[in-house]
C-alpha cells in the first residue's frame, strides 16, 4: 500500500531554519494535494500548509511568511521550508496527502509517521 516517509526534523535554535521531506510511495495514479500539519504538545493537530496539484498554496496564519511548501510532482514528495523558526514551532508534523490509485478512482487520504521538530535554545 502507499506509505509516506517524512524526514528533516530535529532540534533548532530559535530564528533557525529546518527542511521537512515527504516522499509518496506505492501504488498511485495522481496526487491531489499534498498537506503539513502539526501537533505540538497539549494542542489539537492543526493545518499548517497545503500544495494543490494545480500549485496553490496555503499557510496557516502562524507560519505565513515564515514557511513554504512546495512539491517535485516526479518524485511525489513534498517539502515545507521553515525559516525563522520559533519555540512556539515545536510540534511533530506529519504530512498527507490526498490521492487516486487509478484512473477514476475516488481520492485516498494517507498520512506520514511523523517528525518532531524541537525549537530551543
């Protein structure tokens, strides 16, 4: 089945940068859109930004201007730049996308084990 591996996190320093990695593996026709989101401690999973197939983006408020997201349609990864990082950044962020295995399926929703990024100094 597809599987999403994610790589990149680690610990930063506040005002630092880290690149997240998402690389789709498996059995797909087409991605839809490719999606961040995070988790951070006591908090509730939120949104942080989305990559259609047509190259639209969204960003959550709190990383607009800070964060970018962007996909190499070819190796069916994404990736999300995040620079002038904050403590308030810390979270496990997990990515997704949403996809068709073949012509005239409906869309799939699958999502990455996850990796934490720890901003501290």
């Amino acid at each position: 089945q597809v599987q999403l591996v994610e790589s990149g996190g680690g610990l930063v320093q506040p005002g630092g940068s880290l690149r997240l990695s998402c690389t789709a593996s498996g059995t797909i026709f087409e991605i839809n859109a490719m999606d961040w989101h995070r988790q951070a401690p006591g908090k509730q999973r939120e949104l942080v930004a989305v990559a259609t197939s047509g190259g639209n983006t969204n960003y959550a408020d709190s990383v607009k201007g800070r964060f970018t997201i962007s996909r190499d349609n070819a190796k069916n990864t994404s990736y999300l730049q995040m620079n002038s990082l904050k403590p308030e950044d810390t979270a496990v962020y997990y990515c997704s996308i949403t996809y068709s295995p073949k012509p005239a399926a409906r869309y799939l929703e699958v999502w990455g084990q996850g990796t934490l990024v720890t901003v501290s100094s």
